[in-house]
C-alpha cells in the first residue's frame, strides 16, 4: 500500500519510462517477462480519496493531520530519517496499535477533542475501492504469459484480500511481513527473485515517483501509475498486449 501523502506529496508524472535506458541498448537488455505492481492506489482508488473521506467521516483537523504527515511523508524517503514512524510501520517494527497510538497523539478533531485511535488505519482505508481497470489489466498481462507480483508498503494488516491476490499475482511481497519497504533496493530484488527473474526483466507500477526512481534505479522498467487507461496504454507498448 502506498503512504496517504493527500497534498504533501503529490505524485507528479516522471519522465515517460524509455525501457532501453536503464541497460543500455535494446540489444543488451533482457525481454520483459515480468509485472510487479503496488496496491494501494494502483490496484485501487487513489489514496488521498481513501484519507479525505476518513478526515470528513471523523471530523479530523485536516491542519494537524497535515503538519505531521508532511513530516513524516517527507522524513519516510529520506535515508538520514530511520526513525520515522512510517518505516517502522512498513517494515512491521511497530504494530498496527502502535502506530495508531503515535499518530492519534499527534492530530486532533475538529471540535478540538482527541483522535480514537484503535481502529485508526481502518477508518482511514474505509472508503478504498478496488480497481476493476486495474484488476481486468493484471488478468490480461497473466493471459499473455507473463509473471506478476504485488509489491505493497504495508498500511493495515487487513487491507489485501487474499483470494483476489491469489488470482492476480504470482508472488506477494507486503512489506511489514518481509522486514523491508520500498523504496529500499533490497525489497526490489526480493520480488523479481520471487518471479524467478532479474529486475531487468520487470516492469514496475506504482503512484509515488520516489519508488518508480528507486526501480529504474535498479533497471527495471517503471510506469508510474496516475490512473488505469494511461498504465494500460503504457503496458501494451513495453509488452504488446491487445
């Protein structure tokens, strides 16, 4: 799952991925035989729809919620700032409770009252819908011969459900269960290595441009997800579906 940055961080659309540039000539670089997908806000809505709706349904003060998540949205990709909240939540250092505990602590209700924070990362994913577009794509990629894998910071222990991940993806890597979080190299090379494959031989989707950098970085191919119909054009082109 991506990190609800609302306008702290907006993602803004990188440079068009040239799947040639991260190894070289096309020549030198592997087939593309491999699609490694986020969750939250790829395989769903976006996630500032998820956060406002729960900001409005728990009458929170957007300012308070704002001052701290800009901290630590920001404080989350840079390497000088393990401490953050957000990387011991993604990495399964602290609990679901725990963090609901600190960022409870740290906002406030409209009318001035404290945050409930048990149930917090419930009531914030609330409103999130699942992608049918996104869904109908990732079939479509596996119909074609390809391999996929799901690649989620984690947001909640029951965001996934496990029967439509079984049926979409071939590896799931979420990042609380396997100790590491994007946009850390080494959680890259696990789940191409899930795949049987090297990076070079993926595609990576997601909706924060410091993790699609993070992949290209590694040479795998990225597409970074604004919405379905521009992700789908952009997968037909690298892999020549339908």
């Amino acid at each position: 799952m991506s990190d609800p940055q609302l306008t702290a961080q907006p993602a803004r659309p990188s440079r068009d991925p040239d799947p040639t540039s991260a190894a070289g000539p096309a020549g030198d670089r592997p087939p593309l035989r491999g699609v490694i997908a986020d969750w939250g806000g790829v395989m769903t809505n976006p996630i500032t729809e998820t956060v406002r709706a729960w900001i409005a349904a728990d009458e929170i003060d957007y300012d308070s919620y704002h001052a701290v998540m800009k901290a630590w949205v920001t404080g989350a990709y840079d390497a000088a700032g393990e401490d953050n909240p957000i990387h011991r939540l993604e990495r399964g250092e602290c609990s679901d409770a725990e963090f609901e505990q600190m960022l409870a602590a740290q906002i406030l209700r409209r009318d001035g009252g404290p945050v409930v924070a048990e149930g917090l990362l419930d009531r914030m994913f609330a409103a999130t819908v699942l992608s049918e577009p996104m869904q109908d794509l990732l079939r479509q990629v596996r119909r074609a011969g390809l391999k996929t894998a799901l690649l989620s910071n984690s947001w909640g222990a029951g965001a996934y459900p496990a029967d439509l991940l079984a049926e979409l993806f071939d590896a799931v890597v979420i990042s609380a269960e396997a100790g590491m979080r994007k946009p850390e190299e080494r959680i890259f090379r696990h789940a191409a290595g899930l795949l049987g494959l090297d990076p070079a031989e993926c595609v990576f989707i997601d909706d924060i441009q410091a993790n699609v950098q993070a992949a290209e970085a590694l040479g795998m191919t990225g597409v970074l997800h604004t919405e379905p119909a521009a992700t789908a054009a952009r997968l037909a082109a690298l892999l020549g579906l339908d």
